[in-house]
C-alpha cells in the first residue's frame, strides 16, 4: 500500500510540474506569431475582388 501511495504522489507531482511549466511558458512566450498574422491581414484584405 505505501509503494501504490508513493507512486501516485510521484505521478501526481510529475503531471502537476508539466502543467505548471506549460502554463508558465505560454504567459512568458513573445506573441511573434500573432504579430505576424496581423501583419498579413491587410494584404488578404486588398486581394479579396469581393472587396
């Protein structure tokens, strides 16, 4: 029962410090890619013959 215990409390901690560290890079990550759709967002606006 106590090596079951140990485990899951391992496995728990492990999955606990993988979300922390997803979490922390996605608010600590630079928005390049955001920058750069909205960069092209004006040419895909011109090319539209709807316009």
């Amino acid at each position: 029962m106590k090596f079951e215990t140990l485990m899951l409390q391992s496995f728990f901690g492990a999955c606990l410090l993988v979300c922390l560290l997803t979490l922390g890079s996605m608010l600590a990550a630079h928005p390049a890619a955001s920058s750069l759709a909205a960069s092209h967002a004006p040419a895909a606006v011109v090319a539209n013959p709807a316009g």
